[in-house]
C-alpha cells in the first residue's frame, strides 16, 4: 500500500471530525482474547487490511493508542510472534509503527494462514481459517480497526472499509452475508470500498464485531435525529397554521370594515354587529379564542362570518 495511502489513513484517524471513529476502535480494543482461533482471526483481518502485508515485510500503522496496545497482544496470543521494530510506551502522539522483517517470524505468519513458503502474499479471504461465526466477526473486528471508519452518526451515518486488494473486497461481502450483514460496494481512486450507509446495518455490524455501547450510540443518535424531524414538522405546521389563521381574520376584516361604510351596516342584528365588532378589535385570536369571548360556540361563530360575508357580497 502506498505512502500516501498510509499518510490520509492516519490523518482520518485522528481528525477531530472522525473523534467517533477513533471512539469505536478504542471500544472495539477492549474486547477480551478469550479463543486462540478468535485471536489467530482478528490478526487476519489486521494483517489483510494494514499498511503493508508482503512476504518480505509486515507493516502496521495506527495513531490509535489503544490499537497500539492491543497489537502485540494479539499477535503473541495467535502467532506467539513479537514484533521487530514496535513503539515504546514513552512514544506518544503521531504515527505507532509494527514491523516485522524477520524472515522466520514472517514464514511463520504465512504458514498460519495457508500460504506455503515459497508463494507470493495471496491477498484472499481464506475461509476455512473463518468456519465459526466468532471467527468471522473477528476477523471484521480487525479488518475494521485497520482499514475502516465510521462517522459521528449525529452528523451521517456512513461506515466502510478500504482496502487496495481486489479480491479481499470481493470476498468480504459473502462473508459478511454469512453473518446477515449486507455491504454495498464502490471504487475510489485506486482503493476498493466496502460500506453501509443505513443506521440499522451500522449498529448491527458495531454490535457484531464487538462494539455494543457505539452501536448504541448509532441508534439513539437515530431516535434523537427522528425526534428532531417531529419537532421541527410540527412547529412547521404550526407556523402554517397561525399564518393561514391570521390570512383568513385579516379577510374577515376587510369584509366587515367594507360593510361598515354600507347602509345595511345600522339595520344588523344585534348578534352579527357584535361579532363584527368584537373581530375587527381583535385581528390577533383565533376563531376558538373569538368564539370564547362572544360566548358562542365554535360551529355558531362561523356561521355569523358567512351571514356577514353574505351580506357583503350582496352590496355589489
């Protein structure tokens, strides 16, 4: 993989913008190494996913302290390998680097996942070192802490992975469906994607490769986004609804102040001067709160607004 590639992986792990992200991977680093298989899976992931993986080298690069930590755990637990060039405790900040260059630790790597000593790197999903569902999920969990984000769901939702391998991305969707998680695809630049976009498929892949509590975080930034919508459609409507209110008393007014200047206004029943008087002083309430102050019902009130309309209407 190149430099470059390796320099916008970094710089996406610790842009603020992808804080969550960062948040995921340091739950996801939490997760206890219960089964050697587990352990042997996860590392595969890492290792098809991470920055360099050729027979004469290993490279992993993360700025994740958490990832840092867990690295050479996992790699002692599966392969009882330890790296040869690895960040010391007193290294803070910027790019961690693993490395492996020892040709006997590296025969070792590639023996464990199926690869004879002599071949070239063969960037494949090998499955049968993924038959259980646990092992499956591993594997994603460490694909994901090396080749993947995932962006605040307040913001988006949006999860991938990126890779520069062909056939790993086109394996890893079969996988994935084996577990009832279903990806979609797409090339950028020169990397393969594999992503979700839906909130639903996010929260069960977090809560698959072992980050429940983010998955949650998915879900109730869900909830609050559909609450919001609520609101604001409501107060929307609201809005319309005062407008529509204040359209029809101003045209209720207009009526009443051209029947006014009209003779039949001095030979109107008591009930409909009051009605018209009482509209005209108050342009501000709504017909239930108009009703209210005259007394009548709401059915009433209407009824002596189309009276008066009606009698307006038969001065022209």
């Amino acid at each position: 993989m190149s430099g470059s590639t390796d320099q916008r992986r970094a710089a996406a792990e610790s842009a603020g913008e992808e804080s969550f992200s960062a948040q995921v991977k340091a739950e996801l680093c939490r997760e206890k190494m219960t089964r050697p298989c587990c352990a042997l899976a996860e590392s595969y992931g890492l290792l098809l996913f991470c920055n360099t993986f050729q027979r004469g080298e290993v490279r992993l690069v993360t700025t994740s302290p958490a990832l840092a930590q867990r690295i050479p755990r996992l790699f002692r637990r599966a392969l009882d390998i330890r790296f040869d060039r690895a960040p010391r405790d007193a290294e803070a900040g910027g790019q961690l680097v693993f490395q492996l260059t020892d040709q006997a630790k590296l025969a070792r790597v590639l023996e464990a996942y199926g690869q004879g000593p002599e071949e070239l790197v063969n960037h494949h999903v090998n499955y049968a070192l993924l038959e259980e569902n646990c092992c499956r999920a591993a594997f994603l969990r460490g694909a994901f802490l090396a080749g993947g984000s995932v962006t605040d769901p307040r913001k988006r939702y949006h999860l991938e992975f990126t890779t520069s391998h062909y056939y790993v991305a086109r394996e890893l969707g079969p996988m994935m469906a084996e577990l009832e998680l279903y990806p979609k695809t797409s090339v950028r630049k020169s990397n393969y994607v594999t992503y979700f976009k839906q909130s639903e498929a996010i929260s069960d892949f977090l809560t698959t490769i072992g980050a429940p509590l983010a998955a949650m975080d998915v879900m109730n930034a869900k909830l609050e986004k559909n609450l919001r919508n609520r609101v604001n459609r409501r107060s929307n409507c609201d809005v319309a609804n005062v407008d529509k209110a204040v359209a029809a008393a101003q045209g209720q007014i207009a009526v009443i102040r051209r029947l006014q200047s009209a003779p039949v206004w001095e030979t109107l029943p008591d009930a409909l001067r009051e009605t018209a008087e009482r509209r005209v002083d108050n342009p501000d309430l709504s017909l239930h709160e108009l009703a209210d102050l005259l007394g009548v019902s709401k059915s009433c009130l209407n009824h002596r607004l189309r009276r008066l309309q009606a009698l307006e209407q038969a001065q022209h």
